[in-house]
C-alpha cells in the first residue's frame, strides 16, 4: 500500500515536468517509428516471398529442360529413322533406274509403268527431304531453347548460390555479436538480463529492475552501466540495425500524472536508453529505431504480479542489414 502510495506522489511530481508538445512530438514519433517497424516486417516478408517464388521459378525452368531434352531426343531418334528411310529409297531408286535402262528397249507398257512408279518413288523421296530438313530445323530451334533455358538456370542458380552466401555471413556475424554481447554482459546474469536469438536477430531482453525504478522513466546507475558495455559493442558492428522498444504491464496511470498512458511511458524510456547508448559509442544515429509498445505485446499474459513484471522490460533488437540482399532480388 505504502509503494502505491509512493508512485501516485512521484507521477504527481513528474506530471509537473513534461509539456504538452513535448509529449505530442514523442507521440508522433511513436506511430512514425512504429510504421517504419511494420515497413521492416513487410519487407521481410516479401524477401520470404520472393524467396520462395523463384525456387518455384526454377523448379519450372528444371522441368521444362528435362521436357527439351526428351523432345530433342525423341527427333533425334526421327531423324535418325528419316535418314534410314532415305538411304533406302536412295537404292530403291537406283534399283529402279538401272531396271529402267534395261527395258528401254522393251514393251512401252512397262516402260510407262517403271516411270510412273520411278516419278511416285522421286515424290516421295522429295517428301522425305522436305520433313527431314523442317524436323532438322526443329531440333535446331529445340537446341537453342534447351541452350537459352540453361543459361538462364545458371544465372539464377548464380543468384540464389550469392543469396545463400550473403545470407549465411549474415548468420556468422550475428552468431558472434550474439556471443560478444553476452561476454560484454557477464556481470549482469541474474538481474533481469536476457539474450537471445529469434527470427536471425538477436534480442537483448531487460527487466525493469535493472534499468528503471517503478515509473520513472530515468535509467538507474546499474544499468546506465550495462548500456554503456553493449554500446561498446555495438559501435564495432557498423552494419547492425538496432531496435529499441519499450514495454509495460497492463496496469493504467492514474489521472493528472505527468506520463498520460503507458503508451507515454514506454516510448520515454527507449528514448532514454537510446541516449545513453549514442553516448559516445560511434553507434551511427541512422541505424537506430525508437519504439513504444506500451502493454500491447506483453510475454507472459496472465493476470498475476509475477506475469506483470516479466512484461515491464525493455528489449534491444539487433538485426542484419539485408539491403544487398534486396537488392538483388530487384535485379
């Protein structure tokens, strides 16, 4: 009862302190940073996307290829009859021209006969060549397409082969952050401080015990501390974007308090960790991002005090810079 009463007294005395346009600039910049968020989220679901669309795209191009060949094959085999047939006729045609020869000199009934059969088999045989040359060409514009479909297949194995790569060194450098930021953090094991990996990020996870007293949103020296040590690592890994989002429980302020909701006080208490890891730590301002989550993304949902204090918790997240990867994929 006593600890209730002190936190109305001190949101009285901080009531006193945050103009109104102050507050409505942090309220602003919440729902921005919050956008840019679900803009980050969308774009990593159309890498997914995209991703699994063009391993449809080459599983196609395989089956196509595998299609060319058996058509290839299957003419080759034609052409391959088709020249038999020909060499056949092209003694046939021997035979009947040496037979014509011989019975030049014979009745002109058989002679009209040999040149007739002799004029069907010239037709024929010029039949032949005309489908022997058009399925010749048919193989040739088959070749040229398996050719191009190949081409085409090995840029794009290419592609996914430099993707993998990327995105496997993607893996390595947050498996080691992940790494130096627990050995940067070992003195603080067993105060509220957690890390951990999730979705390819690495999410540093703090209770409220270790940065804040009960409503106030100023960083005590403890973790003024342990911010300083994760900034020094951080600053040495340039291409890491850094989430900072702040989380409360369930239960409201009360009226007249300087920090109208919780919505207020989550956004105030990034914005105070952000400070104090620009703090001389060469982290560049631009891969910074500052959210309020207030009471709406809590871990633990029950309605107990122990389910509450698991929720009032700051997380830092800390994610690849995959815009080479978009890149490519815009290629």
């Amino acid at each position: 009862m006593k600890r209730i009463v002190y936190i109305i007294v001190a949101l009285a005395l901080l009531a006193s302190c945050v103009p109104i346009s102050e507050f409505s600039q942090l309220s602003d910049k919440s729902n921005s940073l919050q956008g840019e968020r679900d803009d980050l989220m969308a774009e990593n679901e159309y890498l997914t996307v995209e991703n699994r669309e063009m391993k449809a795209k080459i599983d196609k191009v395989d089956e196509q290829e595998k299609k060319n060949i058996q058509d290839s094959i299957r003419i080759q085999k034609r052409v391959e009859e088709l020249e038999k047939e020909l060499a056949q006729l092209d003694r046939k045609y021997a035979d009947l021209e040496s037979t014509h020869d011989a019975l030049l000199r014979g009745n002109a009934r058989e002679t009209r006969r040999l040149l007739n059969e002799l004029q069907t088999t010239q037709e024929d045989l010029a039949t032949k060549e005309r489908l022997l040359k058009e399925l010749e060409a048919d193989v040739n514009a088959e070749r040229m397409d398996v050719n191009r479909l190949s081409a085409e297949l090995e840029a794009r194995n290419a592609r996914l082969m430099e993707m993998e790569r990327m995105l496997n060194e993607k893996e390595r450098i947050m498996s080691e952050l992940r790494d130096k930021v627990a050995e940067a953090l070992t003195g603080f094991e067993g105060q509220g401080l957690s890390i951990t990996r999730k979705n390819g990020n690495v999410y540093v996870s703090m209770d409220e015990k270790l940065l804040f007293k009960s409503g106030s949103t100023v960083v005590d020296p403890n973790g003024v501390r342990a911010l300083q040590q994760l900034a020094q690592v951080l600053g040495r890994n340039p291409d890491i974007k850094i989430m900072i989002e702040g989380h409360t429980d369930d239960v409201p302020f009360r009226k007249g308090s300087s920090i109208k909701d919780n919505w207020d006080l989550s956004v105030m208490r990034a914005t105070s960790i952000v400070r104090i890891l620009l703090n001389g730590s060469g982290i560049d301002p631009v891969n910074l991002t500052v959210a309020g989550r207030g009471e709406y993304l809590p871990v633990d949902p029950a309605d107990t005090p122990e389910a509450r204090r698991k929720n009032r918790r700051t997380e830092i997240i800390l994610s690849p810079d995959f815009s080479e990867v978009f890149r490519m994929l815009d290629l």
